[in-house]
C-alpha cells in the first residue's frame, strides 16, 4: 500500500504541481503587497482622493470594507495577467512551433446533402436515408 502511494508522490507531475502551488502561492503575496504598498497609493495621487483601501460602508453598525475588495480585485487581474503572458503564450507559441510540420490528415467522412448525417468518404449511398451521394465531398 505505502510503495503505490511513493510511487504517486514521486511521480513527475505530482512533484511539478506541488512546485507551481507553492510558488503560486508566493507571486499571490508578492503581487497583493505589491498592490496596497504601490498600486493602491499611485492610484489615489492619480485620482486625487483619499487611498481607496480604506474605503468602508457601514450597515447597522457592521463594517464592509470595499477597498479591500478592489485591492482583491487588482491583485486578481495582475496575477491573471501574468500567468497569461508568462506561461499561457509561451505554451501556446511552444506548440505551434512543434506542430508546425504536421500536416492535417485528410478527411474518413462526409455529410449527406440530404439529411447531414457523417457517412464514409467512400461511400456511394447513405445509410441514414438511403439517397445517393456523389463525389468525395457532399
């Protein structure tokens, strides 16, 4: 039972995943303090009002803070950002650079023209509703 589950543990992509959490987990902290030490000041010079991290509504005497929900916010779409121009564009342009070569294989089936059912490239008759096809391509 223990040597399946080292097995598990040892596995490459179990290992790899563990890495990206917990470096994930740190870009999160790095970019949420990045945020409310840089973000949150430049933009209340910018905008000319009070620093919106502090922003609070009360409703019977409980608290909303609202600026912290827009630190959330800033820090989502920077994490969001990065994660899509550092890896998902890479990954992408990685793999179509190593399927540039392969060609597309050629077509096994066509539609009927009758009733749009797939049917086999070879085929002289549908076997949906019997109507003859003619060609490679209906």
């Amino acid at each position: 039972m223990l040597s399946g589950f080292k097995k598990f543990i040892l596995r490459g992509n179990v290992v790899d995943m563990a890495v990206g959490v917990v470096i994930g987990a740190a870009f999160g902290g790095v970019v949420s303090g990045l945020t409310k030490a840089f973000l949150t000041p430049l933009i209340a010079v910018i905008v000319g009002k009070q620093d919106y991290s502090s922003l609070k509504f009360f409703v019977r005497g409980t608290e909303f803070p609202v600026g912290d929900l827009i630190n959330a916010c800033i820090s989502f779409l920077l994490i969001a950002a990065a994660v899509y121009f550092f890896v998902v564009l890479p990954v992408n342009t990685l793999i179509a650079r190593m399927n540039r070569g392969e060609k597309v294989p050629d077509p096994t089936t066509k539609k009927c023209p009758e009733c749009m059912s797939e049917i086999p490239i070879e085929a002289k008759r549908c076997a949906h509703c019997t109507q003859p096809v003619m060609g490679k391509a209906a």
